[in-house]
C-alpha cells in the first residue's frame, strides 16, 4: 500500500487535518521549537514548549508527544516530534538533521496511523528542497501498512506537507521513491505460497508494463538450455520451477550502462542444507535483493536519468525435495565454471553467480549486486547496517557515498586474499563455501568475485540484516519488510548520470 502527500501553503493554524505534526529539537534547557511549532505556539498562546516540557518531551529523535489543541488549531491534535540537536547546536548528533528530519516524520505519521488517524498534516521544517523531499519521504514510508492477509485493513493515511510550491519537484520525487519501497515491502512481505518464481516473474512483467521498461522471462527449460546451472541447480528440489527475469531502461542520451542483480529465493528453507525451524520463519525475505533491483527500475524509470540500466532477478525456490542438489553435487555456472556444493544453504550466490556471468553481454560500466546473502553480516554489523564489498576502492566508497545520501546505511567492508584459498575445491574449479566458519560473509563476497567480468567495476551488497526487520518498528521501518537497498540503487544509477560514479 502506498499514501500519498500533497503540500500546501496555508498558515499554520487553520489546516485541517486529524493530525498536525511539527518538529522540536533537542536542546540543553528542554526542547526547541522549530518553525512550524513556532507558528503552532502562537496559536497556543504560547504555552506550547512550557506544555511538552510538562509532558516529558525532550526533543529526542523520533519520540512522539501528543497534546490536544482545544479548539486553537483547526487540527483537534498536536504531534510533536523530536529531531535531536537542531541546526548548529551540536553538528554532526545523530546523523545529520535531514536524516533526523526523515526518520521523524516518519516516526510521528506511523504512530499517528497507529491510532487510525485518516489525515495528517506536517508543519516541519522544509526550508528547501532537501528538506520537504525528507519531510515527504519519511511521511510516506512511515504511512505503509501491509494489510493483503488482514480483514480489519484500513486505508492510508491522506499526509500534507507544508511546503512552498517550488518544492513540488522535491515531493514528487519522494512520492516516487516511496511507490517503489512500498513495492519491495508488499513483495517480501506476501507469503511466500503466494509467490513463488512464476508469479514473482509475472508481478515484474506488470510493473515493467506499467512503468515503460522491457522485461524477459525465462522458464526452466530454457534456463536449462541456455546453460544457467546455479538457477536450475538451486531450484531443482521445488515443484515450483525457477525463473530468470531480465528488465530493461534505456534513455535515448545515456552513454553508460548499469546492471542490477539482485538475489531472488522465493523462499529458501536452506535445501537439504536444512535451516533450523526458527530461522525460516523469516525466509519469505530472501527474495529481498530480486524485490529491490525491480522497484528501483520501476522509480528509475519515472526519474528518467540518462543512464541505461539493465536489472537481474533470478527467482528459484530452495526446497529439499526428491530432486533437490545434493552436498557434493558438481554444478556448471553459466559461462562454464564448475562449482562444487558443499552447502545448499550457500545458494543466493549460485544464482547470481550465473547473472554476473551473463551480464558481460550487457558491456556494463558498473556492476551491481544485492542480497540478503549471509547470516555472517547481521553478526558483523547488525540489523541496521547493510555491507558494501567491491572490487575498487573507489567503487566501494561512491556506493557507501550514495547510500549515504540516499538516507541508508551501508558500510565498507574488505575483500581479503587470504580468504581466497577457502573456496578451493578439490574436483571442482570452486567451492561455493570455505571449510571455517571465519569471515563468512567476506568470503561469500570473494565467491562473486570469481563471476564479474573481466574489466568491470563491481559492488556487491549484503542486505541480510536491514532487509527485514522482525523487531519492533522504529522511524519510517515497520515491522517486516523494509524495502532496504531501493533507495541506494536509485541514487547509484543518479549518480553514474551525472557522472558521479
């Protein structure tokens, strides 16, 4: 489900909504009133900080302080919401105040949501375009809702944001990048017996259509002629063949090429590998990487940057039936490397493994993976942070740059030599994982490595933790899927436009 934010230029006090939302900083005496809460204060009689002040609030990012306005705002409710430190108080607190603005906007529309609120309206600081498209943005992402399986669904909240009309453009982006995350969410978040490969692939054809990029299906029989030996490989053990989905986006003064790929098992319950029970109950999620390579084809293809882009999405189902890949089994990658399965649970690589291979045809300037591909990174950074590995430097930090400014975090990670001779095989020209436990999701990254073609610049990023959230919401994240990456793969495209990476 997707809101949708309007702005308006009305004063203060007489926007109607449920709801009026406004910003207070984090100051040494109390909290801070911003702009918008100035203008609320003066409603109030000027009572407002000495009443937040009463009530506990301190202006810390994302707590949420509701008050009635008894009558003096044309809003029945008051939402203040903290953003930390404002501007030039303590740079640098928390993140930086745009991200702060995000992340409160979107804390305060998903509590306010939480109370059936059906319009919201937010005063909060948009002083320029960075601001109303953060504004906007968290807004939007914090209204989601997946309401597919549930009989009590209520509608999105109608959001309005006060804002200039010059910062129309700026909203409209957000409203574009919200559409995409909230595809990726309702993909992840859709039972996994609802999507398996065939219908994942045709939910991609029907966002390609709509959005104006070709698509390309391939079926098991023609993955299996065309030498894909991971994809059919990894999904030789479901009744539910895999796919290969190829999109396009092409801009007619685009002189550079970037290619997607992103890890699509359906539902991986680790083959004859066996997960635990336990940890496949969140296993709907591993087709996260798949989900965000097509929504972010989807917002690049409203944004329109002069950049070709060509997106991967290999779908199988990881099951443990009768003709499922055995540990020992010799797969043949396409492309021609033979790889020995010494763990079917390591099979988000085996079938990117054969797109990175396939993509040298798309003569990429830049080659981009994504994938909830390891335990080993949420033990190395948690839940939140999403690894970058590469093979330039360079290319490693313009990510981490871009997802940066995207408003994701994604931190720098090694690809050591040493963790090479690990995936040495004894019949095979590789193993697809090393015999120590160590530098899991390092080594894993060195696997990919092997497939990127010669000359191309390559980023690969781990978003097993920030893919899904199974803890308590926080900011614009729900529970469940978070549609991670969208935003960064998005920017990345942007930022090769311009020339940037």
């Amino acid at each position: 489900m997707t809101a949708t934010i309007r702005t308006t230029g009305s004063p203060v006090p007489e926007v109607a909504a449920d709801a009026l939302v406004i910003a207070i900083g984090q100051g040494p005496d109390g909290p801070q009133l911003t702009d918008g809460a100035a203008a609320a204060d003066a409603a109030l009689g000027g009572t407002l900080a000495q009443a937040l002040a009463a009530l506990g609030a301190t202006g810390e990012p994302e707590e949420v302080t509701r008050i009635p306005a008894g009558g003096r705002l044309a809003a029945p409710v008051l939402a203040a919401v903290g953003v930390g430190p404002l501007p030039g108080d303590s740079p640098g607190a928390d993140g930086s105040f745009t991200d702060r603005l995000r992340r409160g906007a979107g804390a305060a529309v998903r509590a306010l949501a939480g109370q059936r609120a059906r319009s919201v309206a937010l005063a909060m600081p948009a002083s320029d375009a960075e601001q109303a498209e953060a504004v906007a943005l968290g807004a939007l992402l914090g209204g989601y809702a997946f309401g597919r399986y549930r009989r009590d669904r209520h509608p999105d909240p109608d959001l309005l944001l006060l804002a200039g009309g010059e910062h129309q453009a700026a909203v409209a982006r957000a409203q574009v990048l919200a559409g995409a995350v909230a595809l990726v969410r309702d993909l992840v978040n859709t039972a996994p017996s609802d999507l398996p490969p065939q219908e994942l692939a045709d939910e991609a054809q029907a966002v390609a259509a709509r959005s104006g990029l070709s698509a390309e299906v391939l079926d098991e029989a023609q993955l299996a002629a065309g030498g894909y030996g991971g994809i059919c490989a990894v999904g030789q053990g479901s009744a539910r063949p895999p796919r290969l989905v190829r999109l396009g986006y092409e801009h007619p003064r685009a002189s550079r090429t970037v290619v997607f790929a992103g890890k699509g098992i359906t539902f991986d319950s680790g083959g004859l590998s066996l997960k635990p029970a336990k940890a496949m109950e969140t296993m709907k999620c591993d087709m996260s990487g798949a989900a965000a390579v097509l929504g972010a084809l989807s917002a690049i293809a409203a944004l329109a940057p002069a950049v070709n882009v060509v997106g991967y999405l290999p779908l199988a189902e990881n099951m443990p039936g009768g003709g499922a890949q055995r540990p020992s089994d010799v797969i043949t990658i396409y492309g021609g490397t033979t790889v020995e399965v010494l763990n079917t649970d390591a099979e988000g690589r085996l079938v990117l493994a054969d797109v990175l291979a396939r993509s040298a045809q798309d003569q990429p300037d830049l080659l981009i993976d994504v994938a909830t591909l390891t335990g080993a990174q949420v033990v190395a950074l948690g839940r939140r942070i999403g690894a970058v590995m590469a093979n330039d430097d360079a290319v490693r930090a313009g990510v981490v740059a871009a997802a940066r400014r995207a408003g994701e975090a994604m931190w720098p990670m090694p690809l050591p030599e040493e963790l090479r001779a690990g995936l040495d095989s004894k019949v095979a020209d590789l193993a697809n994982v090393a015999p120590e436990r160590d530098g899991g999701m390092l080594v894993a990254g060195l696997f990919l490595r092997e497939f990127v073609p010669d000359g191309v610049r390559w980023a690969h990023l781990d978003i097993a933790g920030p893919a899904f959230n199974d803890g308590e919401a926080y900011g614009y994240t729900p529970r469940g899927a978070t549609g991670a990456a969208v935003r960064t793969l998005v920017q990345i495209a942007l930022d090769v436009a311009d020339g940037r990476l």
